[in-house]
C-alpha cells in the first residue's frame, strides 16, 4: 500500500472518530480511539513509537517519539489546538527527515470541522 493510500484511511479514520467525539479533548483521547479505529481497518499502527536520531556518528534509541506511525509510512502528528501553528508543520517536518519518512499527517482535532485541521506535510514525496 502506497504512503497516499494510506493517507486516505487514516483521514477517513480521523473524521469519523471527530463526528463521534467532538473537537475539544486531551490529544491523548483522539490518540486512542484513532489508533484503535485504524486498526480495525487492517493497518499496523504504532503508538508513543519510538524514533532513534543519529547525531555525530551516535545513535540515540530515544530520540522522540512520534503519535502515531502507520503501516511504518507515515507519521501522524496530532493535536486539539485552536490553530495550527507554523512550527507544527517545522516539528512534523523534522520527525520525518530523522525517521527516513516521506509522508506525515498534521491532524488538529480542534477545529469544528476537522478537514480544516489536516494537512499533509512532505520530505521528498
């Protein structure tokens, strides 16, 4: 499955589960349910996964730790913000260029309507 069509099932996941819950919440609970949803729908998901960073020929096993990894393609970065920030898109951006990553997805569960609060962020795709 390609990083696109994997984009397509988590933003589909990600609204239903914004209908069903409502923007407002810990970033924790839209994680949860999210990721439980995903997994319905067949996809290996990731939670609090563990990205190891190289930094002068070291490797650090913690380097940080991304939301959510799906299918090991795509990061999904979430928040329940008001307004996305640009440094949202920087921090997402960062995490897939360390992770060797072509696609993230910026998720803001704050909106009222959660397709103003996506938005893909590229390295390379």
């Amino acid at each position: 499955m390609t990083e696109n069509e994997i984009a397509k099932i988590v933003v589909d996941a990600a609204i239903k589960v914004h209908r069903a819950l409502g923007p407002g919440l810990l970033e924790s609970v839209y994680e949860i349910v999210l990721a439980h949803e995903l997994a319905k729908r067949g996809l290996k998901v990731e939670r609090q996964a563990l990205i190891p960073i190289e930094y002068n020929g070291l490797k650090f096993r913690e380097g940080f730790r991304a939301d959510v990894v799906v299918e090991e393609k795509i990061i999904v970065e979430l928040k329940s913000v008001e307004n996305i920030q640009p440094v949202h898109k920087k921090q997402l951006l960062t995490y897939l260029r360390l992770a060797d990553m072509r696609l993230g997805l910026l998720i803001n569960f704050g909106s009222a309507l959660l397709k103003d609060g996506i938005s893909r962020v590229v390295n390379g795709l």
